[in-house]
C-alpha cells in the first residue's frame, strides 16, 4: 500500500542570500563538543515569578551556571566561523553589530545550532525536551562589540523566544568588561525600576563567572533580564546566542514579529514565522492523522481541532499587526 508522508524540514530547505562564507569547517559532534553539566541553577521563584507566570512554562529552572559546550577544537572552528560571520553584521535599536541568520551561511553553524546531541543535552538541564528554534535568524545570532568603546554590546532586555544558551566563542577573561549580566528579579521588578526611574540595586545585578570560550549560560530568555555590558578596553568579544523552543505543544508559542522586525528583513521574519508555525501546527495535526484517538467524542475531537485553528489564527494575527511596535528594552 502507499503511504502519503509529509517530510517536514526543520532547517528551511531553502535560504533568503547568496553568499556563504569562504571556509567552513565540517561540524563533527565527536570532535567539537565537550558537553557538561552546570555546577548550579537559579529558579524562576527565586527571581520573584508567581505561580501563575510559573504555569506557562514547563520547567521552573530560570538560568545556570556557566557550562562547557565546546572542545577546544570547537571554539577554535566556531571563532573561525564567527569571524567570517562578522562580514555580515546588522545593527537594530538595541544591539550595535550582530549577524544573524548565519546558519544560512555556514553549514558548521547551522549543524551546531541543530544539533541533536546539544539539544538532548540542553534539555537535561532544563528538565524538560527542547528543539532547536525554527525560526534561523533567532536560531543563531552572533554578537560583536561596538565599533565604540564603552558602549554596552546589549541593552537590559528579554528575548523573544523560550530559552536560549549565551555561549562565549572569545575568552572573556582576556578583555576588561564585555560582561554577560542578568538581573535578580522579574520583568515587571525592572520596568517599575525603569518607571520610577531608579537606577537597577548593585545586589541585584548577578555576574556568572564565566571560564572561558565555549563556556555558556542557559536561560528562559524571556523570563530572564539580562545584558552585556560594554569592553572597557579595546579588545576581542564574540558571543552566539542559540535558541531553543518547548517540544512540548501545550505550552503556547512564543514570538515576537513585531519586534524581530525591527532586527531582521521583514520578508525574511514574515518567512521564518510561518515556517515555524507552520512546523508547530503540522505537528499537531500529525497526531490526528498517525494515532487518531478513537475514545474521544466530537465535541473533544472538535476542541482538539479547534486548538489548532487557534494557534493558526494568532500567527495571523501577530503578521497582520506586526508593524509599528517600538523595540522593546529597559534600557542601559
Ligand atoms: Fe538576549
């Protein structure tokens, strides 16, 4: 008999440029990855979350400690990727050089950024199964530091997306500053600082050591307030920023058109979205079509279905009103 299969791709098949870089090492998981695990984590309660907000997400663990991802080998063909990336850097209201959507210019990156081994990894730490994002421009975004001193490399913000690993590709330890900072509080704790316009309580800014290049840390980026402060000297900072998602659909989607739009092509975000999407809802469906559940009644077959239409009537939504949202920061 034949069968009908939808082979759904989780990397687009196809790419939004031309140029890749010149010389990119072949991703070997065997070679470039030293995986281990994190000393400590903090919670979402000892940042201050409810349990309300808490029910939205499917692990209570906030962030880590820094963690090795990368061998020796690893940062070594990472930096030498990075620094081919850096002919491609953008800049948007918050961040002054970034490259993103790398993953559509190095084969190595995109295979680290998808790889299976790292994600397992990630999702042991976080206590429940994480994919890498479908969306390339936020799978993997490379920072660099400003062409001007003493500007900080991000501002205070959270990402739009569910989690997501701030892996150094330089040492830290070589340079003054260039620190990767979080804050020991909620979203709405620093907007009512940003509000009441106080400056953020020193005790509250935490500094994870950081051992050096490969080394990372793993948080809710959304949930998470975090920064990277400016270099005091001139010198060498490069960090990828990766991106994961819940596998588990009954957590609901998390991104932000209107906002990657101010960071990415608008053609290419509106792309990315309804790939990503589309990838969420087909997987859904997939289960009414392989293990249809033949105990439900129609009413339950119908709310089933209708959780779907839901999902797909929000992402048209957010295209539909992605448009004129300023970016959202708090600041420096
Ligand atoms: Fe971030």
């Amino acid at each position: 008999m034949s069968t009908f299969n939808v082979n759904l791709c989780h990397c687009s098949a196809v790419s939004p440029y031309n140029d890749m870089i010149v010389d990119d090492p072949v991703f070997d998981p065997s070679v470039h990855l030293a995986l281990e695990m994190p000393a400590y984590t903090i919670s979402m309660t000892d940042l201050g979350y409810d349990e309300e907000v808490r029910a939205n997400t499917p692990t209570d663990i906030a962030a880590t400690s820094c963690f090795r991802i990368l061998s020796d080998e690893g940062v070594a063909a990472m930096y030498h990727v990075c620094q081919q990336l850096e002919a491609f850097t953008t800049s948007n209201p918050r961040v002054a050089r970034n490259t993103r959507g790398g993953i559509y210019r190095s084969n190595f990156l995109r295979d680290f950024s998808c790889s299976p081994e790292v994600a397992a990894h990630h999702s042991q730490i976080m206590k429940t199964e994480l994919t890498p994002l479908a969306l390339g421009h936020n799978l993997a975004h490379v920072n660099y530091p400003p062409l001007e001193l003493g500007k900080n490399i991000d501002k205070w913000h959270v990402d739009t997306l569910q989690v997501d690993t701030v892996m150094f590709v330089t040492d830290p330890n070589q340079v003054e500053g260039g620190e990767f900072q979080y804050f020991k509080g909620t979203k709405e704790d620093i907007a009512n600082l940003r509000d009441l316009e106080q400056p953020i309580p020193t005790h509250k800014i935490i500094t994870p050591p950081i051992k050096g290049a490969g080394y990372a840390v793993l948080q809710q980026g959304n949930y998470v307030v975090h920064q990277a402060s400016a270099l005091r000297t001139a010198g060498e900072r490069i960090t990828l920023v990766n991106g994961y998602s819940y596998a588990d659909m009954a957590y609901p989607d998390y991104t932000a058109v209107g906002q990657l739009i101010h960071a990415d092509p608008e053609e290419v975000v509106g792309a990315e979205y309804c790939h990503h999407m589309a990838l969420r809802i087909g997987r859904q469906l997939q289960a009414f079509t392989n293990q249809p559940n033949f105990q439900l009644s129609l009413q339950a077959q119908a709310e089933s279905l209708r959780k779907v239409q839901t999902e797909l009537q929000l992402a048209i939504e957010q295209l539909d009103n992605a448009r004129g949202q300023a970016m959202h920061h708090f600041g420096d």
